[in-house]
C-alpha cells in the first residue's frame, strides 16, 4: 500500500511563492507517473503538473511559466514549486501517483494554498 503526505501548504500574498512537497511511502515498484492536482471550492478538481517517472513534464496554460513541477525518485518525493502567484490559485493541492500497468492510483490528503489579493 501507498501513502502520500503532502506539505507546504499556507498563506502567500499575490505575487509570492510556494513549494509544496509529497512524499510517498510504501512499495513503488512500477513505471509511473506523479502529479499535483488542485480543488478550489465549488470548482471540479483539475491538473497543475504532472511529472513521468522519467522526468517528462506537463503543465496547463494555466500555470505554466509560472509553477515547476520535480521528483526525487531516490526520497519518492514530490515538488511543486509555485512562482507569481494568484489569488485564482488559491485551492487545496493533492498530490496523486499512478501506477503502470496496473493502473492504480493513489492520492494525498491535501494541503490548503490561499493566495490573498
């Protein structure tokens, strides 16, 4: 079984960075691919980056340019690191895994990013 912890999360003025962590614990033994999601309230849950196991990145418009997706595959770790930012990018951030081929998936418990105006 797998566990993500996420943490970084907190209060940052517009214009401000962030880096949020994940880390993942358990045995992870398949190809995969790791990516940070966001849910702000009322707003169905969407990508902000998604990183392969060898290092291939993905980003929306939304936040590219501006948030870095990374892994440590050494620590299972996550990074996110979050320049300029929004208030539209106040929400609260999930890490996710998934596993190849079987397909499974796995998410953290979240961590809150409010961005004040």
């Amino acid at each position: 079984q797998v566990q993500l912890v996420e943490s970084g999360g907190g209060l940052v003025q517009t214009g401000g960075s962030l880096r949020l962590s994940c880390v993942a614990s358990g045995s992870i033994f398949e190809t995969n691919i790791m990516g940070w999601y966001r849910q702000a309230p009322e707003k169905q849950r969407e990508l902000v980056a998604q990183i392969t196991s060898t290092l291939h990145t993905n980003y929306p418009d939304s936040v590219r340019g501006r948030f870095t997706i990374s892994r440590d595959n050494a620590k299972n770790t996550l990074y996110l690191q979050m320049n300029s930012l929004k208030p539209e990018d106040t929400a609260v951030y999930y890490c996710r895994l998934v596993t190849f081929p079987r397909l499974n998936i796995y998410w953290g418990q979240g961590t809150q990013v409010t961005v004040s105006s």
